[in-house]
C-alpha cells in the first residue's frame, strides 16, 4: 500500500459521513413533524457502511488476512422499524378521525449523538489527508 493510497481512503470516509451527515439533519428536520396517518408519518432513516472491495490488484495474501487499502462504501439509507409516537389530540388540526396525530420515530439525542460523531470522523479524515501531504511534501524535500 502506498502513502497515496491514504488519500481515496480518506475520501471514501470523508464522503460516507457526509452522507451520513446529510441524513442526520433531515431526520432531525423532520423530528416534530405531525402527520394524520401513519403511513405518511415521517420515519427516522440511517446510513448502511461497507467495507469497499479492493481492486484485483490490490488483493495480497497476508498473514493475517487482512486486506488494507480498502476505504468503506455507502450501502445505501433504510428507514427505522421503531415504532411510531401516536398521541391523542382530538383538538390538532391534523388529527384523523379517531382524534390521533402520529410523530416520527426520531430520537433527538440520539441523531445528536450520530452528528457529533460523524462530524468527528470526517474531521479525522480530512486530518489524516492533510498528515498524508504533509508527509509527501516531507518525502520531496528529501531529494534537494
């Protein structure tokens, strides 16, 4: 693996919380949306991560059999299962004929939690693009 490997690994993870970034703050847009059904009813969404597949030449056999230079991908974004809050308001104006207003499943603190995070992993990627250059740049100076 060489050092300029670190840069499309580190934009694969810069790009994944990026995306994961993007579907923390629609969740957390959508947290206190009312709906009068439940099928309309806002449902909190998460990103699925994958360890993206080497190129054929990158595959090497290795002790341990681990494959480095790999970077993740973005499977895709699926919708919660949790259930949904149905509340009693027969006075709400999107209440249905029964008088129930149904929110999202979205837990505030824990979509906060998931932007901290992904806020940090993108800071340490760019971090670790910037160490990579710095460190090429090192590597030239060395041939004057």
């Amino acid at each position: 693996m060489s050092l300029s490997n670190v840069f499309g690994i580190a934009g694969s993870g810069m790009s994944a919380q990026t995306i994961r970034l993007n579907t923390t703050a629609s969740n957390l847009a959508n947290a206190e949306s009312v709906s009068s059904s439940l099928e309309e009813t806002y449902r909190a969404r998460k990103t699925v991560f994958s360890v993206r597949s080497p190129e054929p030449e990158q595959i090497r056999d290795n002790a341990d059999g681990l494959q480095p230079g790999q970077g993740v991908q973005v499977l895709g974004v699926v919708e919660s299962d949790a259930e949904l809050r149905q509340e009693y308001s027969p006075d709400h104006p999107m209440a249905d004929e029964n008088g129930y207003v149904y929110y999202p499943n979205v837990n505030v603190v824990e979509e906060m939690a998931d932007m901290i995070s992904a806020s940090r992993s993108f800071q340490i990627n760019a971090e670790m693009m910037n160490t990579a250059k710095q460190m090429l740049q090192q590597t030239l100076r060395l041939g004057q």
